[in-house]
C-alpha cells in the first residue's frame, strides 16, 4: 500500500509527498534517517525497520515516497530525481528537521547522494543499498551492471497512450517482484507487492506516474563528475550476486 499520511510542499508548483514518520511525530533529541525506496515500491519497503521497537527508540525514521510512488502526486507530469531529492528536503523542513542521515534503495540510493549535493550542510552521512552512481551507460556494462533498456524501454514506449482504465499489467509486477527483491519474497509478500502495484499505478494518471517514474531510471544523469563534492561519510551496503548494479561499483 501507498502512504497514508501526505503532505503538501512547494516544489513545481505544489506536490503531494508521501510519507511516513515513526512515533508519528519528530522527536529532535534523537538522529534522524530518512529512508528512499525502490522502484515501483512505496513506504511500506521499510515495514520491518518501522517495526522495530529499539530502532524507533534510538532514532526517528522518515521514509518518502519519491516522485512517480506511492501516495506522492505532482501538478505537471515531467521530473526527474534531483526533484525528488529536493522534495524529501522539504519534507524534512515541513517537520522541523534540519539535519539527518539518509539510507536509499537502488534508486533510493541515487537520490540520498543528490540530497547530499543539494544540502551537505543537512545530510550527516549515507547509506547507498545496491545503487550506482552512474548513468545507464556503456562503463557501467563494463562493471557488469544489466542493460535496462531493451527490457523496459517497450513498457515505456506501450505507457505514452492514453489508457483510462489502465492497470499495470502481471508482467511487470513480476519483473518489479524478481529484479527489485532477487526473486526471494514469499506468497504473501509477492501477493502484497503486485496489489500495490495494481493500486498505485490504475486510471490514466498511474499510467503517467509509472511512465515518467521508468523515464527517471532509464534517463537518470550520472554522478561521477559530481561525487567529490559529498561531504559527509558514505557507507555503501552492495550485494555480490546482485542483478542490477553490480558490487563493483561501491568499489
């Protein structure tokens, strides 16, 4: 499921931001981190951290749904990662945090490192969970990351008609399910993940949010160039059997 608590800031003129606080409210005499999740998946990514008694004792956690997710909503239809990482600053400037810790997922890590250029001042440090920081391009191939393109460029060519009663289809829930989580969910989790799919993506406008939310991924501008200016401590978390980005680039 999506975010059920939403909030307005101001950027291109006025988004709608998923999110979710632990404790429901922001307790500034304990750190914060803010969490980013994957593709297609929503707050609900972090369910087992939200749930962990002694980690929301110890910390505040604030998980957004970036744009193109969940229960977040924006007035024009094109964007593109950087705006999702000013979003998640002004999320935190809508609760009063001024500074924090920020942990990313695949494309959650590509938008932790942007917040951290946009704001060094604000963000303390870094956790990158199998991401790059490169474009989709010829090096990364090179490095042993997978080819996107041919995969999902069809999807993406197929989401630029006009479908009201659009749904996004069973292929690509099974792609998000076995790419994003390594095939290594249960029955219930897969069940779980491809209703939320169905939901957040429906109507002519989940058409456009999954649309624009695949352009972002496959169009994304690398860091490379940009990466000496992250001032704070990185600590990058990479599996070495995973699909998409291999470990070679934490390297």
């Amino acid at each position: 499921m999506a975010s059920s608590t939403t909030m307005k800031v101001p950027h291109l003129g006025g988004i709608v931001a998923g999110y979710r606080l632990s404790t429901n409210e922001y307790d500034p005499s304990k750190p914060t981190c803010v969490l980013i999740n994957s593709m297609c998946t929503t707050v609900m990514l972090f369910e087992e951290q939200f749930s962990n008694v002694n980690l929301t004792r110890a910390t505040n956690l604030l998980a957004i749904e970036p744009l193109g997710h969940g229960a977040t909503g924006c007035p024009i239809e094109h964007f593109t990662f950087w705006d999702s990482a000013i979003v998640a600053l002004q999320v935190m400037d809508k609760l009063g945090i001024d500074k924090a810790f920020a942990a990313g997922t695949s494309q959650g890590g590509w938008i932790i490192v942007r917040m951290a250029l946009l704001a060094p001042e604000r963000i303390l440090g870094l956790m990158p969970l199998g991401s790059s920081m490169d474009s989709e391009s010829e090096d990364s191939r090179t490095k042993g990351a997978w080819d996107p393109i041919p995969m999902l460029k069809p999807f993406y060519e197929k989401w630029c008609i006009s479908t009201p009663d659009f749904t996004v289809d069973d292929v690509w829930c099974s792609l998000v399910i076995e790419l994003g989580f390594s095939g290594k969910l249960s029955e219930d989790e897969v069940d779980f993940w491809r209703s939320t799919m169905k939901n957040v993506y429906r109507g002519d406008a989940g058409r456009k949010k999954i649309r624009m939310a695949l352009a972002c991924l496959l169009e994304r501008d690398g860091l490379f160039m940009r990466l000496r200016d992250v001032q704070c401590p990185v600590y990058w978390l990479q599996a070495s059997t995973t699909t998409l980005n291999c470990w070679t680039f934490s390297e």
